[in-house]
C-alpha cells in the first residue's frame, strides 16, 4: 500500500479531538469534518498522555474501515519522552496518517517513516528551526503534505501578531512554496484561536485559500462549515479540474500540456483535490 495514497491529502479541514475524550471521537467523525485529529500533544496533560494512548487504543476497533482512513493522529514531539509510546501506539494500529509537530529534520520524519511503512505523515512546522529546514523536511519519505502551527511559531519566534497575522505571511508563503518544489499536497494552515468570531474564521480560511493552502485546522466543530465553505470551488475551478484529468487520463501519465502548459503531478494532485472538496470525485 502506497502511503500517500489517503484521502487526507484532499481534505480542507481537520478538527482536533483530545485523545482523553472519546465520547467525542464519533462525535468529530459526524460532524462533517474531512479528518479527525485524536490528539495526544497539546490537549492532553502530561499525567493523561498514556490514559489518552489508552482511550484511542480502546476505541479503535469500533471505527468503520472508511473512518479509519479520515484519522489521523498527533503525536508527541520528537525527542520528548512521550514519543516513542505514540509511535508504537500508531504502528500498533496502522493508523493511516501521523501528525508530528515541532518537526525540525529530515531525520525525524524518516525515523517515523521506517517504524510506519504504510502511514503518511504530515509535519507539522512551529519553530525556527523547522521553518529554516522546510525543504528537506517537505522532501522526506512518506510526507503527505505540510501543517502549520502558527500559534507555537508566533511564540518561538517571539512575534506578537495582528489578528490577521500579518507578521506571519512570509513563514506561510514558504511552506506554500516548500510544497510545491517537493510535488507534495498543499499544506494546511494553522488554527484560528477563536471559535465564536465568525468573521475572522472565514477571513483566515479565505486568506488561506488564496495563499495555495489546501485546507485549514479547526479546534471546535463550529469552525468546520465555515472552512468548508471558504474552501469550496468555484464552477470555474471545478471545470479546470476535469479538464485536467481528462487530459492526464489521455496521456497515461506521460508529458501533456493544457492551455499551453505542462501538466505535472502537483497539477494533477491540485485538479483531483478540487474535484473532491466539491464531491465531484
């Protein structure tokens, strides 16, 4: 099974869910969230890190074969003391797909990639380091698509940020272009701290959008709609789309141009993700 064949490189929005609260798992799954994030970092205190591992390996024969491909779980970060206990909890499982945050180099994603042959893995950018190190990181084996953490990059950096973030648009941009030289799915932006500002949860997910971002995190089920909606492709985008596989299918995935330029893997990925946020897939 090729790992970075999963729907979760289409997907425009990811909740996060503790993993201490598993009445809340199937809860995240209906919601209409894309994918579900059971999170084992920062909304489980230390104290609850292996009761957290214990409630997903608990609740993890109960979820359909379809919801397991929408999972994804977030790990510890490298080098903590937590972390080797997550990656034998997602190998145990076979999860489908990995967050790991504070990623920092190539060597960490490709240690994780040996013990999780057949999981994609999404690492998550929210230091200097990780930041300066984007292109190898991007380029490391079983990268799914890049994440940001904007909110621990703010605090690493020592930035203070308008509501807009404006101090953080050049880090957005690289990641945005990171991804494209590696050929990866476009990355998903960082969380907007609020859940009632309904304004400003669209703005940053239509900031997004336009940036080349290819989907948002959500902390709270209310978000979810709201990136839906901002994500969502025009009719324009959507017949772009087809005409992009159609013409990818004709050529066998040999060297075609449409409209003048070259199709390439990233165009293709591009064109089958709009058709799937649109459900036109």
């Amino acid at each position: 099974m090729n790992p970075l064949e999963t729907p979760l490189g289409f997907c425009s929005n990811f909740l996060f869910v503790p993993g201490t609260r598993p009445e809340r798992f199937i809860k995240a799954l209906d919601s209409g969230a894309n994918g579900v994030v059971l999170d084992l970092e920062d909304a489980v205190a230390q104290e609850d890190k292996e009761s957290a591992r214990a409630a997903i390996r608990a609740a993890w024969p109960t979820f359909s074969a379809d919801q397991k491909k929408r999972l994804v779980i977030r790990t510890n970060s490298p080098g903590s003391q937590f972390y080797s206990a997550d990656l034998i909890l997602a190998q145990e499982l076979q999860v489908a797909c990995l967050l790991i945050p504070k990623s920092e180099s190539v060597d960490q994603i490709n240690g994780a990639a040996l013990v999780l042959e057949n999981t994609a893995i999404i690492p998550m950018i929210e230091t200097a380091v990780g930041l300066d190190r984007l292109r190898e990181i991007a380029n490391a084996n079983q990268v799914l698509r890049l994440a940001l953490g904007n909110l621990d990059l703010q605090a690493d950096l020592g930035m203070v940020c308008d509501p807009q973030e404006t101090e953080l648009q050049t880090a957005r941009y690289q990641i945005v272009l990171a991804s494209r030289l590696a050929h990866i799915a476009p990355p998903i932006d960082g969380v907007t701290p609020s859940t009632d500002d309904l304004e400003r949860i669209t703005d940053d997910a239509e900031r997004a959008k336009r940036m080349g971002f290819g989907g948002k995190l959500c902390i709270h089920p209310k978000q979810v709609p709201i990136v839906q909606a901002a994500f969502m492709p025009t009719e324009e985008e959507i017949h772009w789309a087809k005409r992009v596989i159609e013409a990818d299918q004709a050529s066998k995935g040999g060297a075609v141009k449409l409209d003048g330029k070259m199709i390439d893997r990233p165009v293709v990925i591009l064109a089958k993700r709009t058709l799937a946020i649109a459900g036109k897939h």
